[in-house]
C-alpha cells in the first residue's frame, strides 16, 4: 500500500472532488477533499481552510490518482510515501504522515499584552474580513504566577500564509508597530516584514522565514516547550 496525501487550494477542491467521482464513483465516491486545512497544516474549522485534504491508502492505481487530480487542479500538491506492507504500521501512521507534510513544530514566544493581535494580524493576510487567529496560543500554566513566562505561538515548519489579494495588512502593520516601540522589534525588522507581505500578494509566504532575526534565538521545539512546562 502507498500512503498518497492531497492537498488543493480550496477554490479548487471541489474540480478535484467531481472528477474523481466521475471517474469511478464506486473506486473513488465523492468529498474526498474534505479537511480543512492552511497549507499543509491541518486547522480547525472551514472557516480558516485555504485549502482541503486528504489522505489514502492506495494499492495499485496512484498514477490515475495523480493523473485525475493534476488533471483537475493546477495547484494541487499530492505527496506519495513509500509503500507499505505492514497493515499493522498502516494504522498507525496513515494521519502522522499526513501531518508530517506540515513539519515540526515551532513555538515563538511573544508579549501577552500582543500576542492575540499577531495572531489575528497574521489571520487577515490569509481570511481578509473574518478576524480569525492564525495559529493558537500556548500559555504557560505557571504564568499567573510568572509573568515572564510568555504565551507562545504555535506554528509549524512548513507553514504558510497565502496572502490573499484583498489581505488587510494594517493589522498586522499596527501590532508590529506596538512591538517597536515596546523594543521588542527593530524597524528595519518591522519594514521588512510589511513590505515582504505588500510583495506576496497573491502568493504564499512561509511563516517560519517571516520571524525576525532578533526572535529567532528564543523559537523553540515541541521538545524545549515540553521542558519548559508549556505542555505539562
């Protein structure tokens, strides 16, 4: 069996969706696309999906898979594993290599009194209008009691923010703003990242090249969160 994940622009799932099942209804059916999803990274709610996936196992007709999907969808990404013949394993690890398209996690540390505003910032590059967060926030548990433990943001490797053609760039502008003069951001750092979203528009940016340089040494790993209590 060949573990086959598919990933689609969510404007272009449902080309996908119907010419699968009219290739073969009983083989293929409807929905297939049907997880919500950012990317590669699988979120919560329809509401925050720029794109569907899925995953199958396949044992012997991944090319016409390929073939109908590429066929449908010019922006389709599909990721064939190796195969596997250990039913047991299959079970397993059909969802983690699902969700290994999306990398490790990253966890970046940020002002409480701002987090929540970099994170709907960041929402309305990708959902313009819905004020969704981008990526959830991790509090520490001891916070209350340690206020320099700070909320994290967790993200992950291989994320990214399709900035929408109609992206409102002004909240994110304005939370950085307030990161610069708390000197938590330089201005260049601020600069570059307005202008780096104004120059995306219409395309995908990874999340993990946006982190300023001046953060960069204080993202973590799921293992270092776990270590500094975020998860215990």
């Amino acid at each position: 069996m060949i573990s086959v994940c598919i990933f689609a622009p969510i404007d272009e799932a449902a080309a996908i969706n119907a010419a699968l099942n009219d290739a073969d209804p009983i083989k293929y059916g409807p929905d297939n696309l049907s997880v919500p999803m950012r990317g590669m990274v699988r979120v919560e709610s329809l509401e925050q999906a720029t794109y569907l996936g899925c995953h199958w196992w396949i044992s012997d007709y991944a090319d016409d898979v390929v073939s109908i999907c590429s066929a449908a969808s010019p922006n389709v990404r599909i990721v064939a594993s190796e195969e596997l013949l250990d039913a047991e394993r299959q079970d397993a690890s059909g969802f983690d290599l699902f969700d290994s398209q999306a990398g490790d996690y990253i966890f970046v540390p940020a002002d409480p009194r701002l987090i929540q505003g970099l994170t709907v910032g960041l929402g309305e590059l990708a959902t313009p209008q819905r004020g969704l967060p981008y990526a959830p926030i991790i509090e520490h548990p001891l916070a209350a009691e340690y206020p320099f433990l700070w909320p994290l943001l967790q993200l992950r490797s291989e994320d990214v923010v399709p900035i929408s053609l109609a992206a409102n760039s002004e909240p994110l502008t304005q939370v950085l703003e307030a990161f610069v003069q708390g000197g938590g951001l330089t201005t260049e750092e601020r600069d570059g990242i307005v202008g780096a979203v104004t120059a995306m528009a219409g395309q995908t940016v990874r999340i993990a090249d946006m982190i300023p340089a001046s953060w960069r040494p204080f993202v973590m790993d799921k293992q270092q969160a776990t270590a500094a209590g975020y998860f215990s």
